[in-house]
C-alpha cells in the first residue's frame, strides 16, 4: 500500500444498517471502485489495514454470508501491543463500532499477542451475541481457570489506550474473586 497513487475516502453514512453491514457495504464498494488496482483498505478507527486479496475476498457471496452468520472481529477491529514506561499493554480497537467497548490489559513480557488477542475477541463476539452491556465492576469467567474483572480506564493513562467510544480495563482475578464487587 506504500505505493498506492490515490486514495478514496469512504464514508457510510446511512441510516438503520447494522455496524456490521456498513463495514461489508464499504468494503463492497473498495473492491468495485478500485477493481485490480485496490492496494488495500485502511480503517482508521480500527487501527486495521487490509490488503487488496482481502477486501476483494469480501466482495464473494459466501464470504458476505459467512461474516452475517459470524463476524469476524479480526478484520474489523484491531489489535495493538505496545510498551509505556516498561509497561506491556495489550489494546483493542474499533470495538466501539459495534456498540462494544474496546480493551485494555495490562500485560507482561510472558504474555503471548495471539492468546490475548484470543481473549479480546471471545469477550468481543459474547458480548454481541448475548447483546449484554459489560460495566467497570463486572466479571466473567472464560474456560474453566480464566477470570477476569472489567474496570474504568485510570485518569492520566497514556491516550493511545482509551477508544473514542467506552474503554474498559481487563483484570485478571482469582476464582474466590468471581461476582464480588
């Protein structure tokens, strides 16, 4: 995409689609505008970029059925972790788009990327199928030995954590810590 000629910038700005079919409609109309020449698609808000063999993946029938069956959080949102004074941060991105609120972990070196990312979307497609509302206080176990409990982001955090939308910390908690306030 370093050596794209142009770029469109796509705005959905229709009324009663659901967040899902807008990103499917914007993706739709990259692959028909850009054709063989599409290069990728940026999403600024999701801090996600995907290349022109994906978005033109989008455009088959069956993927846009399977998306509608299942969404798939890892093309709409992102994922980033990064380092602030030492401190491991694992964040998510774009989750506010569907009415979601995006993460924040605070993470160690052990840490792996690909079983946080893991966690960030079970969290992400429970809380869209359940259409429950996650709040700074609540907990949830995930498997048999994962608890976690959800909290205000702290006043003075670094802004590349918080989204534009609600941004809530992940705990890790022990299991006597589960549904306690």
């Amino acid at each position: 995409m370093l050596d794209h000629r142009a770029h469109v910038i796509l705005l959905h700005r229709g009324g009663g689609a659901s967040p899902l079919e807008k990103h499917l409609a914007l993706y739709k109309l990259a692959a028909v505008l850009a054709g063989a020449r599409c290069a990728g698609v940026l999403h600024e808000a999701a801090w996600t970029c995907a290349p022109a063999q994906v978005v033109r993946e989008f455009a088959k029938p069956e993927m846009l059925k399977a998306c509608r069956e299942q969404i798939p959080p890892i093309v709409f949102t992102g994922f980033v972790k990064f380092l602030d004074d030492g401190t491991v941060w694992f964040v998510s991105k774009g989750h506010h788009l569907f009415g979601v609120p995006d993460f924040v972990l605070r993470g160690t070196p052990e840490d792996k990327p690909g079983d946080i990312l893991d966690l960030f979307m079970n969290i992400f497609l429970y809380v869209i199928s359940s259409r429950r509302e996650l709040a700074a206080g609540h907990t949830m176990q995930i498997a048999e030995e994962v608890f976690l409990r959800f909290g205000e982001l702290e006043a003075g955090h670094n802004p590349a954590l918080a989204g534009p939308g609600r941004t809530l910390t992940i705990a890790r908690i022990g299991r006597d810590e589960i549904n306690r306030g």
